[in-house]
C-alpha cells in the first residue's frame, strides 16, 4: 500500500508523462536491451522497430500513473498485458531488470527535473504495480499449465497440414507431437509460436489468432505473410510461408487473450474483420455455428479483393448451416470479381451501412483487422448509440488508440 505522500508526487507526474512518456519508453528499451540482450529472445523486434511497443508502454505507464490511487480501474489492461506476458514467457525474475531501467529512462529524460524524491516515488510505485502483474499472471500461469491437456512454457506441436488460403494467407493446422490432449479455448483467443530460424541471433515469438472453432484436437492459426522478408515484421511471416512445411516442428505457447466470445449470452452478434483480422472471428463463427446455431449472427468482412480474402468459401458453408448473414466488401475488386459476383458491395463499410444493416439496439459487436478499419468500425458504433460494454475488439500487437 502506497502512502499518501508517494501517491501526491506520483500524481504530480502525469502531465510530464503525458508530454514525455514514449521518449522514456524509447530510452528505457534501448538502455535494457544494450544492458540485457537476452530479453531479445523475448520481445517482438518489429514492434519494438515501429515504435508501438514504446507507445504502448508509455500509455501503460501513464494511466497506473493517473490512477495509482485506485489501480482497480485499470485491472482490465493489466489483464490483457498478462495474457501476453504468459504466453511470451514473461517470470517475475524480469521485473527488477525492467523496473531498474525505467527508472534510469525517466531520470536520464527527465534530468533535474526528475529529483530523488520523485525517483523513490516512482520506485515504490513500480514494486507495487510489479507485484499487481507478477499476481495476476502467476494465476495465469497455474491454469495454463493445470487445466486438461494445459502446460507450461513452449509445447511442440508437428504442422499436420499446410493450406494456402489464398495469396498471402496459409493455414497451418497444429497437433502435438506426444499424441496427448491439448488445451482448450475461447474462439478470439490466440498462441505464440517460438522461433529459432537458422542463422538469427535472437528467438523470435509472434502471436496468432487461432481461426477454427476449440475442441476438434489440433490448434489452426492462418498467417498473413508480410511484405518484405527482411524487414522485422516480415521475418516469421516468411519463414513460416516458405521454410516450415507439413511434418516440421512448431513450439507454441498454451492458449491465452482477453478478447472472445460470450458464449453464455444468446443476443445477437455482428463480427466485423479486415483482412487478416477475420483469423479471431472465423473461430468465433465456426463456434456459434457448432454451439449456437440458433443465434442470430452477421459476419461482414473487408478485403482489397478476391485473390487475398481468405477463408471465404469456409465462411460461405458455415453460414449456409447457421442463422448467419454474410457480407463481403472488397475496395479493389478484379474484373473476375466483378463477372462472379464475389462481393457484395465495393468500397468500405460504413457507419450508414451499419445503421441499415445490422442490430444496433441488441447486438454484441466484435471486430479485429488494421488499426484504420478498426478506428472507422469503434467510431461509427459509437456515433450510432452502440454502448461501451457491447463494443469488443482485438489489437494484432501491442495495445493502440482507436480514438481519431
């Protein structure tokens, strides 16, 4: 428990951390890294490249700042970042490490400004948000490896199959290599796979969606490749489309995530993705369709066009069988589109649109895909009246805006 003297002064702290809190964050990374290179094999080097780790911890930062007297508020986030803490392999042996350098981020930043009596602050404030996040995610780690067919660190699984679903989207579907029970999970959840590719100096680790219903004794993740092989965000992407085939060996993480369905209501659903993003919503469809059948669901998907919409004729079928409403928006279509009448309306979805065709009174609405589409999506809901707690989204990365 914080007194009320380093809760005044960490308070005090939060319009400098609003002005300065992505250049601590980028010092405190290339400080703990220089000093720590090992933690490398750990985070995503794209993120860390793009900037979006250091904005998103410099957002993290600043609300435990504003609301270091009531931590509670912000419990939600802490949950999300430990679910991705356990399935990256984040210990509490980390903290210290990170604790010490950000606190050398905010002086080095900061300089005089930043007196001891604020650095003390700061550190007392750190053990305890620390200590918040090393609980959560101990509990994490309990269920992970206890529930049926659970387990710790990084399982292999052998790719039991390999499907291109279409030119920059391939299937890979998982099973573990000791035959054994796997995990199961909430449809939006996702794994992450530890790579070690020939010739990297680093372990890299990215998270993926799982896109197929749980309960059907493998793990199926439907990865984008991105361009440009050389660039970070690219490096797996490729190295799974190119170097892994059917037979080889993956090591993924137990299932995690925040965002999924809610299976227990029977309201209606709209699932609304962009490009890779439908992954999360596929599995949430294929579940409805297997579990709630008679719920009423409305599945739109974005995509440039029919050479990169993926999973489209899987999508089609489930519909078929379900009370599922379809839709297909492509802002590019090919001339073959167009004759086979592949798309039901070009451009983008609209907040008039939405307002036409779709439950706003009722529904739940889930929605995942790049941070525009999903900043256009938040904002039409919004501007049509769709309350906060019937609103659900999921980030690809490190948590974002989606305020304009």
């Amino acid at each position: 428990m914080l007194n009320a003297k380093t809760i005044e002064i960490i308070k005090s702290t939060v319009p400098v951390l609003e002005v300065h809190g992505e250049q601590i964050t980028t010092v405190f990374y290339k400080t703990m890294f220089e000093n720590h290179p090992e933690l490398l094999n750990i985070f995503n080097h794209a993120n860390q490249k793009q900037g979006r780790q250091q904005r998103a911890l410099a957002g993290t930062v600043y609300a435990a700042a504003k609301y270091i007297d009531n931590l509670e508020a912000i419990l939600p986030v802490v949950n999300q970042i430990a679910h991705k803490h356990r399935s990256l392999g984040i210990k509490p042996e980390h903290y210290p490490i990170v604790g010490k350098h950000l606190l050398l981020a905010i002086k080095e930043v900061l300089g005089e400004a930043a007196t001891d009596e604020i650095i003390n602050a700061w550190a007392e404030a750190y053990g305890v948000i620390a200590d918040a996040f090393i609980s959560v995610e101990a509990e994490m780690y309990d269920a992970a490896a206890n529930q049926k067919g659970g387990w710790d660190g990084f399982r292999p699984f052998i790719v039991d199959n390999k499907i291109e679903e279409s030119e920059v989207i391939t299937s890979f579907y998982l099973k573990p290599v000791d035959g054994r029970a796997i995990a199961d999970f909430k449809p939006g959840q996702y794994i992450s796979i530890k790579l070690e590719a020939e010739g990297e100096e680093f372990t890299h680790i990215r998270q993926y969606s799982l896109s197929d219903a749980p309960g059907k004794g493998y793990y199926r993740i439907s990865v984008k490749k991105e361009a440009g092989m050389q660039t970070p965000d690219g490096k797996v992407s490729n190295y799974l489309h190119s170097n892994v085939e059917e037979g080889e060996i993956l090591h993924i993480s137990a299932p995690a995530g925040d965002f999924f369905l809610d299976s227990e209501k029977k309201s209606p659903v709209v699932l609304l993705s962009g490009g890779v993003g439908l992954t999360p919503m596929v599995s949430m469809l294929n579940t409805l369709a297997d579990l709630q059948p008679e719920r009423e669901v409305t599945f739109v998907h974005a995509a440039a066009n029919g050479k990169v919409h993926a999973l489209k004729d899987e999508v089609a079928a489930t519909a078929e069988k379900a009370k599922v409403n379809s839709f297909v928006f492509y802002d590019a279509p090919t001339e073959e589109d167009r004759q086979n009448n592949s798309f039901d309306a070009q451009g983008y979805v609209t907040k008039e649109w939405l307002q036409e065709n779709v439950n706003l009174e009722q529904a739940d609405f889930y929605f995942c895909g790049p941070v525009p589409f999903m900043k256009s999506i938040n904002a039409s809901l919004k501007e049509l009246g769709v309350t906060e707690d019937r609103i659900h989204f999921e980030f690809f990365g490190p948590m974002a805006s989606l305020e304009a």
